[in-house]
C-alpha cells in the first residue's frame, strides 16, 4: 500500500471484531515499525503485545477500576487551554452523537467508559513501555523517549492497515499501570507509556464512521522565504 494511501485510510476505530489477529502479522508490522526514528539512534521503546485469555483478565480488572481516576505513568494534560479544548469536544460531541448517547444519560455514558477500559473489545493490545531512568531525569522529564515512542507508534497504527487491521491509540489502556504491572509482570523501573488497541475493525457499528475534523494548513502554518 502506499504510504499516502496508509495515512489516508488509518483512523482510530472503536468497535472490533472478535477475530484473533495472527502473531506472524503483528511480527512483520512491528519489525518495520522499528525503523522508526529516534534521538541518536536509542530506540528508547520496548513492548508486551498481549492476546487471548491475558488480555481478558487485563479488560476484567480495569472494568473493575473504572470508579477510580486513572492514573497513567505518563499524567494526562491538567488543563486543556483553547484552542485544545475546543477540538477536544467537538470529538466527544461526534463521538456521543454516533453512539446515541445523550449528554444526561449518565448510564450510556459509563458503559461507553467500559468500552473504552475495554479497549473496545480489540483482539489485541500492544502497549508501548520506556526505561524509566530514561524518561525522569533532574527536574523535568525527558520527553524525547516519548517523543520517539509517537513515531514507532504511528509506523504501527499505518502499518496495520496493509493487513486489513485497525488501531487506536489509547491513554486508557494504560490508566491503571500497577494492573498491566502485576499481570504482565513488568517491573517499576519501565514507564507504560501507550496502548495501541490493534484488530479487524467491525465497519457495521457506526461508530467506526467517525472521521475526526483537521484544522485547515493554512490556519496553523506560516510560510517563509518563498515566491
Ligand atoms: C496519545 C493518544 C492517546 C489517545 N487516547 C485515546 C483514548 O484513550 N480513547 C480514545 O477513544 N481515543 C484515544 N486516542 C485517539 C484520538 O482521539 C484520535 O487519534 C483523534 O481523535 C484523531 O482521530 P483519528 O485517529 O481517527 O484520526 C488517542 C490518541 C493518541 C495519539
């Protein structure tokens, strides 16, 4: 497939099949994924790619959080400060309309919580880890590993649809991190950065018709030096 076609046809997709996904399929799609970049060459990423009855006791015990916060080794932004905001509700607001949720329907909401907690019951999970000693260092973290981890997870996310499967990269696969720590046996001294949820994407759930908005070019770039 052609990369601009990948990037054309890669979305975030929220309802999977049930169907497993070959462990010979995943090999390919993550040894070319790491070709990605990264700082000087420190490919700072490793990886738990988890299937099968694993992933299900992952999906059971974060349905069994989800009354907490979660609480990500990577926080969530504190404030989202315009224009972030904005963009940030128009998603949730296409994303309720295709689902039918309404605003007050507290219920639909929580369920559609669990579906993501859920990893919407994706076949599959790979979850992104970096060395911790790494990533915090003096004051502030060093966000360049993370940085990096971004570019091997989209070389994953573009990938996958060669082979007829979909993505979505999600913060909430990872928002109860002493959980994937104790059922994958992952120890302290690694940062779970990311989950990509990775399966063959149910096109019959309308929410896999959600196309998320861009802003124009033109609105956020400014061009130098040219005629
Ligand atoms: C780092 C990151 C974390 C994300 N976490 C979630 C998530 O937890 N739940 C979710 O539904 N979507 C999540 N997404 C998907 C974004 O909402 C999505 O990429 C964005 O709306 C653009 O839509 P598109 O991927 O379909 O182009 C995440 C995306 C990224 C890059």
């Amino acid at each position: 497939m052609e990369i601009s076609e990948a990037i054309r046809q890669r979305k975030s997709i929220r309802a999977f099949k049930p169907d497993p996904v070959p462990r010979g399929t995943l090999k390919e799609i993550m040894e070319l994924a790491l070709r990605a970049p990264s700082w000087a060459n420190t490919q700072p990423w490793e990886f738990a790619i988890v299937t099968g009855k694993t992933l299900e006791e992952i999906r059971e015990a974060f349905v069994g959080k989800a009354e907490e916060h979660g609480n990500p080794d990577i926080p969530h932004p504190r404030e989202f400060p315009e224009p972030y905001n904005t963009r940030r509700r128009a998603l949730g607001v296409k994303v309720f309309e295709l689902k039918r949720i309404a605003r007050e329907d507290k219920e639909r909401r929580k369920w559609w919580l669990l579906q993501g907690l859920r990893l919407f019951e994706a076949p599959c999970v790979i979850y992104i880890l970096i060395d911790r000693s790494f990533c915090l260092q003096g004051d502030g973290p060093n966000v360049w590993p993370i940085f990096d981890c971004g570019l091997v997870a989209e070389n994953i996310m573009l990938l996958a649809p060669t082979y007829g499967l979909s993505t979505i990269a999600q913060i909430q696969a990872v928002g109860y991190p002493e959980v994937l720590r104790k059922i994958l046996g992952i120890p302290d001294s690694k940062l779970i950065v990311l989950g990509i949820a990775i399966g063959y994407p149910d096109w019959d759930d309308p929410i896999n018709q959600l196309q998320s908005e861009r802003e124009p070019l033109d609105s956020i770039s400014t061009w130098y030096g040219f005629d």
